[in-house]
C-alpha cells in the first residue's frame, strides 16, 4: 500500500498531466431556464452552447474563468446533497455577498484548515462548495 501523503504536500507530479475539464451535475429534465436564472443570473457564469448532438438531450453548460460545469438532464432526478464539486473563488466574500444579494443563505464552514468556503444549494438542491485558501481574499 502506498504512503499517505500529507495535505499540505505539493501535488504528485505524473506523465499524465491531470487536470479537470469540467464537474457535471445533475437537473430535472424541463429544468433549464430556472438553472440560467441561477447559475448564470445568480453565480454570473456565461452560459456556452452545447455541440448539437448534446444539445438534443437538455441541459445546459456554462462557464468562467477555468471553471466549467455540465447541467445535465435526468429523467429520475433526485439533488446531491452530499457530493458537491469543490470551487475555487478568488473572492469568497464578494461572491458569498452577490449570493446574499439574490435572497440566498450561504453556509460557513470552519472544518477545512487552511481553507475559508460555504456551501450554497442551487435552485435544484444540488449542493455547492465555493473555497479559497485563507489569506487570499
């Protein structure tokens, strides 16, 4: 079995080169226009068109700086409450503030040392957790 390495420790360097593209989430199937309300109205992400063949199946993506997100549609929908992708923001407090704004209820969270973040429930129930390192913002 391999050592555990230590949070703290710089990232494993591989031939692979990972990197993530995009976190896809789950919507209800008719969902879309409510999702742009929120993800694009509300957190101020740019909505991008799906190639055509994707298209035909809903959803929506939508995007900013290096962060992409998937809404896909699903006829059995139920919300995540617990997975959740993990966002770097730059500006915790200005993006926790913007969602305020709108009518929303942020949700600190103090456990994840080193870290500052919330977690916020999109207009599906999906859970959301928005971080950044302490210090930065």
């Amino acid at each position: 079995m391999s050592e555990v390495a230590a949070y703290e420790s710089s990232p494993t360097r591989t031939s692979f080169g990972w990197g993530l593209h995009h976190v896809q989430l789950a919507i209800p199937k008719g969902g879309e226009d409510d999702c742009r309300n929120f993800y694009v109205g509300v957190l101020g992400l740019t909505e991008v068109q799906k190639p055509p063949v994707l298209a035909a199946r809903g959803g929506l993506w939508v995007r900013a700086d290096n962060l992409e997100i998937h809404l896909g549609a699903e006829e059995d929908f139920r919300p995540q409450r617990k997975a959740h992708p993990g966002i770097l923001v730059g500006d915790l407090d200005a993006l926790a503030s913007r969602v305020e704004n709108f009518g929303l209820t942020v949700e600190w969270d103090e456990n994840f040392p080193g870290m500052r973040r919330f977690y916020l429930w999109d207009n599906n129930g999906n859970r959301l957790e928005f971080l950044s390192p302490e210090g930065s913002s």
